[in-house]
C-alpha cells in the first residue's frame, strides 16, 4: 500500500536539478515578445491612442490598440465549468484590449517586438488621450446613489446580493435578558504572489491557435480562449506545462486571449506574453477585500439567540469569479455556529480596483477573519472562556447541510483542538499571560474554519482518467487534475499503484497537460484534486485490472476470480503463486500473434457528492505596544482532511497555507493612490510578503477521520490551512492587549490606530 | 540607438565559455538565453525574490541584478553545476527532496543555491543565522519550513563528517 505513507514526490528530483521545464524554458527563442500598455486613469474612457512614435523603434512588430480590435467577443474569465444553462453562466465582461477603462492598470493597448528592450522602449512612446470619469475605491460608497457606475448593466455597482433568512430573526432579538455584540471586521486586497509570473505564448499550427500557458486550468483556457476569439473551441489547444505556483490567480483566463488574439493578427507567429511582476499585482487578480458587520444577540448561559451578518465584497473593475467568492463565505456564516435566527446579506460591488477573483481559501480567510474575531469578542462580552464558548456553539457532530448533503461525521473540532492546543501548550499559556501589564506583552488565541472539498451540488463536478498499459508492465497515468505544485502527481501515482497492484514506479504520471490528449478536467480549483481525482482513479484502475485479468485468463487457463495483481505480477489467489509478471503479460498481449490487445483503460466518474474539511489554529503573540508591532511566537495549525494520502506532502501544504494566513494576518496588503487609484505597493519589497525571518516554527497536525463518501477517505486540504491562521493571531493580540484589531493586517498602521483608540497610546502629532 | 557589445569570457559550472553579450543584458539573460541554463529562474527581475540566484566566485548573487558584463573572468555556478559526471546529486539537493522542501520548484534553484553558500563556510551556523541568510528568497509553497530543514540537517550532516574525518587524521 502507498496511500498513508510518505513517499518522496515524483517530480522531486527533476525539480532540484532544475530540469523540470516551466513555460518559459519551453519557448522557442524565436518567439516575438508582447507588452501590455495599461491605463492610467482610474475610471474612463480611451479617446485615441498616437502610435506613431513607438512604431520607429526598431524591431517592432506591430502595435494593435483597442480601436484594432473589429469583431467584440465579451469573454467571462473565471475558472469555472461551463453551464450550458444561460442563467448560470459567468459574466462575460472582458475584452482583449478596451476602450472603457475601469481601474489603474485596465488593458489598453499591446506592441509586439522582436525583443524585451524594443517592446518596453515603444510602449513608453505610445501617448494616449483620456476623457476622465470620476471613480470610486470604497466598496459602500460604490453602493451609494450617485457614485460613479462601472458597468451600466449594475445600478449602485451591485453586481450581485444574496440572502438567507433562517427562523425570525426580529422576532428572536425580542427575547429579553439578550446581550448584543456588533463588530465591522474588513480585510485587505492581497495578492497570490506565485514566484512563476504569469506567462502565455500562442502560435498558429494550421488553422489552430496553440497555446502554451501557466495555468490551473487547461480546458477552461481552451474553451475561453475559444469564446474570446470567436472560434470553435476545438481550433484551440493548450498545453500546460509545470507551473511555478497558482493559488487561485491562475484560475481564471488572464492573458491566454489576449496573446492568442495578436498572434492572429501578425499571421500566427510565435508570440510569448511574460507579465512583470509589478503587472502581476495590479492586471491578473487579486483577493477580494471583504467588510463584515456582525450583530449576535446572546443569552447570558452563552447560546446565541439571533445572529445577523452583512457582507459587503470589494470586486474590483470587472466580475471574474464574481460573487461565488462571498457568498461561499456568507454561506459558511449559519453553518460554523448554528443558530434557529439568522439573517444573512451578501453583496458583490463594482469599484475601480483591480479585478478580485480566486485566492487560496475562496472567500473562507475572509469570512474567518470576521466571525471568528467576533467569536472571540461575543465570548468577552459574556465573560466565557473563548475555547468552551467555542466547543459549546460549534457545528455538532451528525449536523447536516441541506443543500451540500454534507455531514459531520466525527468530532473534529474538538479532537482538532485538543491536539493544536497541546502542541502549543495552550493550557499553561493562557493562564500565564493573563492579566499583564507593561508595554511588551504576550498572548495566545485561537480560531476554527470548516472548508468544503470541491463545488458540488453547485457546477459540475466530474473527473477523468486514463491508464495505458506498457510493455513492461507500467502504465501511464492521464487525468484531468493538476499538478500545480501541491504535489497531485505523487498522490495520483500511489492511488492508482495502489488499485491496480503495482510498484509505485511502474506508474507513470503524465503531468503536463496538453488539451489535445489529456482526458477531460476542469482542474485545479476547490481543493478538490485528490477528492475527485480518487474516484476515477479507483474507477479506471478496477477497469485496468479486469481487463488485465481477462487476458491472465486466456494466458493461465485460470478463472478471473482466483486471479489478482500484487506488486506487479499476477498472482493466483488459492496458493498464491506468482504466475507470471505483468510485463510477460503485457509484452504478449501486445505482440501476440492469436489474440493481440492494447490493454488500456479510460473512464469518467461524475461525483455528486461533497464534504466537511475542518480545522483550527493557535497563535502565540509577543506585542510591543509603544512600537505597535506584533511578532508571531508559535502556530499550530490541526486538520482533519480525512485520511491522507501523503502525511510529508499536506505537512508541507499546511506549511505553506499557514504562511500564508500570517502574512494575512500581520503584513499583506495592495494599498492604492485615494487621488488617481494608483496601486502604490505593486512589488515584491513594498508589499509585505512573510520571509524566512517573519515566521516562528510552523507546527501542522492531524486528525485523519476517514471521510466516508470519498474513495479514498481523503477531503480537502490545499486551501484549509490558509483559512484561519490571521484570525488566530489577531485573538492573540487581544488576549495580549484587550484591544479588538478589526482591519487586517495587524501591521503597525492598523495597530497604531487600535491603540490609539483604545488609549493605549497617545497620537502627539 | 545602436547595441553595444561585449565579449565575456568567464567558467560557467567548470567549463571555460565565452559569448558576445549586449552591455544592458543582465546575468540571468545570458545563463537562460545564451546558455540554455533554465534553472535560472525569473519571477522579479529587480532582486526581490532570489529565484535566479547563482553563485559568483563562490558568493551568492541575484543574477537579474548583475550585468552579464561583469561576469567576464568570473567563476559561476549554476544549479545544473552541482550535478556530478553520471547525473548525481548533492547531499543539499538530496536533503530538498527528502524533507519534502519542493513544492512547485520555481523558488528551489535559487534556494539551494544559497544554501550551498551558506554550507561551503563549513562552519555550523544558529537558527537565527540560517534564517538571515536564506532570508533573500521568497517562496508562497513551503512557508521556508522544509526549506530550512533541509538546510540545517545537510549542514550538521556535513560537519558531523568533518569531525568524523579529523577523528579519523
């Protein structure tokens, strides 16, 4: 058996000695180089564009304008199935190049070169005249009368508002002996950071585009590019090479279309698109800035009587993935704390930012951030112990979603969180720190989630795989799902190993993905890859076997059902002897002159199924009052995702997720220019991303439930250990201080503004 | 404008190379383009996330960051450098792949080649320290923990041999 054991990656060691290819290592250097000229103006309207000068550089190609662009093809760009239901599909706001610009950096023009020095010296000589349009970067100012509208379809900006009313909520904070608990909690615009830029290169093969791109998700790229382009989607190709990280920002169709579309306009030459980092932050996506406003009514005994949540999404210029994000957030609102009265409002907003779309945790880190910072200040407010407040209100075991089908089938939360607090030695902490006084001052705080695995009963949710048989008795292993550097590939090999009946390295994972061949998938998103992947590998494994079996059979004389596979040879199961190896089957069946097979396997499994993901965190904090300044001394995170496949590979995810949550929680944020909507800290040094010195240890532990549906026991882990690791530290800062920081990041500009507030400090400007 | 050139000459992972190099071309752009040397990663090209570190006379340098023109006369190596005769790898590569320090292996050239800096001083470096000077890359996959792992464990490995070998005299 590999599943459960820690077996080193595949792709481990072509990665140390630097041989795994990335798309650009695979570009020819003929290719012509493509930049893109980005607005800058906030809000408006391209008048003309004056190409005149750039067009003298040498060695430029051809310089395409949004005037160029004759046929209009509106395209959606989230990395979504598609619906063929009108009503469900996503919204098709995007143009390869645009005349109405709606944020600082919107795409207006692109020059084609023969080099990067030509490309860049023509787009500073490219002038652009604008009528300017008055624009708006607060999320509820754009919901006002009045202020400026993005999109004419969406009055006050509201691209969508959803609710759920459970029970009587008004009715419910009748009750008397309530106490009330409000608290507005936002996060920031952040960014994914992959160190991998987003690149794209596109030429011609006949009458098709191929496309080569650092992406998620190659079918979505086909059919968008498809859709973009005006063209049958079966005249697309594209191929996915490794990619050096995506975390949601390549999920979605960044600028797959847009090179497409210049290589079609300069005769299907090969053309590479290499965003800049600084292009990266501001032109791909980024996390959607979420304010919540929470109203609790709680009875003295500690339950909660009624709750109220308010959720207001900043979406940026355009819809991506839209109000998926929020509302998964908002959905998670009734569910992680069940109460008979809640009211739930999420809004979706237009403002002139760049364009939010997926982002490890989807709407979840958000969602944590503010229900969970107001756990912590319901609990305050009655005077409970936020760790019994928490275990007596959480989702109970055997609690039930209607609509996901989705069940707790064991007691994670509590089991998660008596082993996260006995690694940090929460116990002991918590009394030592009480009561502190001084400017320098410890704290320890914890916070929950519960995750979904994959998008079921919502789109679709569907897998495929193929195994085919070599001579030697290996096989290649094909699959819809994407390695994108969680390591998929590795816990796809000891799944199918595991099923067929082979040595691990009999297995040989195809990883890059070329839509031309690669078994249909809508890839890497919802951290869904070895949920679903699971099923269809069992299925098309099982498949495999029999047909291998079938032809052991007419070799062994046999019967089917006293014969197996085990480590690559097949076994006669009454005495166990080993009757011959799978390579002396494979080599006959394929060369056999009385009864020759391509021994191969290929099936689709549709999954209608989902499940609970859950876990916490606990973060220790040292805080420096006078200098504002928080410092993480210890985390642990807990998870229970099921049983896992490759404990060494989700340690490392949770190290990674984890990380993330504290830049979360401490440093990241995109700010903006309030006067002109200029991004300001577009870089990799004035935006705080952790490094080797912000982090303590990072301590990841499991509970491995094995979760029923799934054919393997595993559910989701790749965006769980993201989800809530700032809120843990931002209780810890409470705990340390007494003061609620509401704004993440807990920097030193938001905990300024705490302290000052609270009187901590005084402002002697 | 007409191009400027430049003839460098220069060892590239001990071999004797020489290549004419525009006088604006960075360092990375000459090791990826002229040398087909795609470890070489770029995710910043302004010396912010250290993926296309490489070592120059022994010191670790952002390649984006340094002119392919000062190369001339210099020692380089590169990740595909470490690599023996028949395909073997280094005890710090190796030490990548155990510890599970690989995730999407974009940040991972430049990682060990700062790694092999910090242990060619053969000396036994704190915590602290490995941190400081591991602290020039950027990765979003591992949150540095395996990274540094595999660090530490090849370092005491390493002077545990050393002691071992002076037992030994």
């Amino acid at each position: 058996m590999y599943a459960g054991k820690s077996v080193k990656r595949v792709d481990a060691l072509d990665k140390v000695t630097g041989r795994t290819r990335y798309t650009d290592d695979l570009c020819d250097r003929s290719a012509y180089i493509a930049r893109i000229l980005h607005s800058t103006i906030a809000n408006g309207r391209v008048v003309s564009i004056d190409t005149s000068e750039a067009e003298k550089v040498p060695g430029v190609v051809k310089i395409l304008t949004c005037f160029d662009l004759k046929e209009k093809h509106y395209f959606p760009t989230a990395g979504h199935p598609w619906s063929t239901d009108p009503a469900h599909q996503d919204v098709a706001d995007r143009l390869v190049l645009t005349e109405r610009v709606r944020f600082y950096g919107d795409d207006i023009a692109a020059v084609v070169a023969e080099d990067e020095v030509a490309a860049a010296q023509a787009l500073r000589l490219i002038h652009v005249e604008y009528e300017e349009y008055p624009f708006v970067l607060d999320v509820q100012k754009a919901m006002e009368d009045g202020a400026p509208l993005l999109h004419e379809e969406y009055p006050n900006n509201i691209l969508k508002h959803t609710q759920i009313r459970n029970g009587d909520y008004e009715k419910a904070i009748q009750e008397p002996g309530l106490i009330r608990v409000e608290g507005w909690y936002e996060t920031p615009v952040v960014q994914h950071c992959h160190i991998e830029n987003f690149i794209c290169y596109a030429e011609m093969e006949g009458d098709r585009i191929h496309v080569v791109s650092s992406t998620q998700i190659p079918h979505i790229v086909r059919r968008i590019v498809g859709q973009a382009l005006g063209i049958e989607w079966g005249r697309v190709r594209v191929v996915k090479p490794y990619i050096g990280g995506g975390f949601g920002n390549k999920q979605d169709i960044l600028y797959e279309p847009l090179c497409a579309w210049l290589c079609m306009q300069i005769g299907g030459h090969l053309v590479k698109l290499d965003v800049p980092r600084e292009e990266t932050f501001v032109c791909n996506r980024t996390r959607h800035s979420i304010r919540n406003h929470i109203i609790s009514w709680v009875r003295p005994d500690g339950t909660y009587a009624a709750r109220k949540l308010e959720s207001f999404s900043d979406q940026g210029a355009y819809a991506s993935h839209g109000h998926s994000i929020c509302a998964k957030g908002a959905g998670a609102f009734p569910q992680l704390y069940p109460c008979d009265n809640v009211e739930v409002d999420a809004y979706t907003v237009f403002t002139n930012k760049p364009v939010a779309g997926a982002m490890r945790g989807y709407g979840i880190p958000q969602a944590m951030w503010a229900v969970e910072s107001h756990t912590e200040d319901v609990a305050a407010a009655i005077g409970a112990d936020p760790l019994e407040f928490r275990r007596r209100n959480l989702m109970p075991v055997g609690y039930k979603d209607d609509f996901s089908k989705n069940e707790n089938y064991s007691d994670s939360f509590n089991q998660c969180l008596d082993k996260a607090m006995k690694a940090i030695d929460y116990e002991r902490k918590v009394k030592e720190y009480e009561h502190q006084t001084g400017d320098v001052r410890r704290g320890i705080g914890m916070a929950v989630f519960w995750y979904n695995t994959a998008v079921w009963p919502i789109s679709l949710e569907s897998s495929s795989c193929r195994m085919v048989l070599n001579q030697d008795g290996s096989f290649q292993l094909q699959i819809g799902e994407t390695e994108i550097g969680q390591g998929a590939d590795t816990a796809f090999a000891q799944m199918a190993a595991d099923v067929v009946g082979v040595p691990m390295e009999k297995v040989h994972v195809v990883s890059c993905q070329d839509t031309d061949v690669t078994p249909f998938g809508t890839s890497a998103y919802a951290s869904r890859q070895t949920y679903v992947a699971g099923f269809s590998i069992r299925q098309t494994g099982l498949l495999l076997k029999e047909r291998i079996l079938d032809y052991a059979h007419l070799l062994t004389r046999m019967p089917v059902f006293n014969l197996d596979i085990e480590d690559g040879n097949i076994v006669r199961t009454t005495d166990g002897r080993k009757l011959m190896t799978l390579a002396e089957l494979a080599t006959e069946a394929l060369y056999s002159l009385t009864d020759s097979r391509h021994i191969t396997a290929e099936s689709t499994y549709q999954i209608k199924s989902n499940a609970y993901s859950f876990g916490c965190t606990i973060a220790e904090v040292e805080v420096d009052i006078p200098m504002c300044k928080a410092r993480l001394l210890n985390v642990v995170n807990c998870h229970d995702a099921g049983k896992l496949i490759n404990p060494a590979l989700a340690e490392a995810q949770v190290h990674g997720g984890m990380s993330m949550g504290i830049g979360f929680g401490l440093t990241e944020k995109l700010i903006f220019d309030e006067k002109t909507g200029r991004p300001l800290n577009n870089n990799l040094l004035d935006y705080k991303l952790s490094t080797f010195l912000d982090h303590p240890r990072l301590m990841a532990e499991f509970v491995e439930n094995p979760e029923p549906t799934s054919a393997f026991g595993t559910k989701s882990l790749g965006e769980p250990p993201a989800c809530s690791v700032a809120p843990a530290i931002r209780n810890a800062i409470f705990h340390a201080t007494g003061v609620a920081v509401n704004n993440a990041p807990a920097d030193a500009h938001n905990l300024f503004r705490a302290f000052t507030e609270a009187g901590l400090i005084h402002d002697e400007r | 404008m007409n191009k400027q050139y430049k003839l460098v000459r220069c060892t590239i992972n001990g071999k004797e190379r020489e290549t004419m190099v525009d006088v604006r071309a960075s360092l990375t752009d000459m090791l990826r383009n002229d040398f087909r040397l795609t470890s070489v990663k770029k995710g910043c090209e302004v010396g912010e996330c250290g993926a296309c570190n490489v070592l120059i006379n022994g010191e670790c340098f952002n390649s984006c960051i340094y002119l392919a023109a000062w190369a001339d006369g210099k020692e380089i190596l590169t990740l595909e450098g470490l690599e023996g005769p028949n395909g073997e790898i280094s005890d710090i590569q190796q030490a990548f792949i155990d510890e599970a320090a690989v995730q999407c292996g974009f940040c991972t050239p430049g990682a060990i080649m700062s790694a092999v800096e910090i242990l060619n001083e053969g000396r036994e470096l704190s915590d602290e320290e490995i941190r400081i000077r591991m602290s020039g890359h950027l990765c979003r996959c591992t949150g540095y923990e395996n990274i540094f792992r595999a660090v530490k464990k090849t370092m005491l490995k390493r002077l545990a041999a050393a002691s071992g070998n002076r037992q030994g005299e």
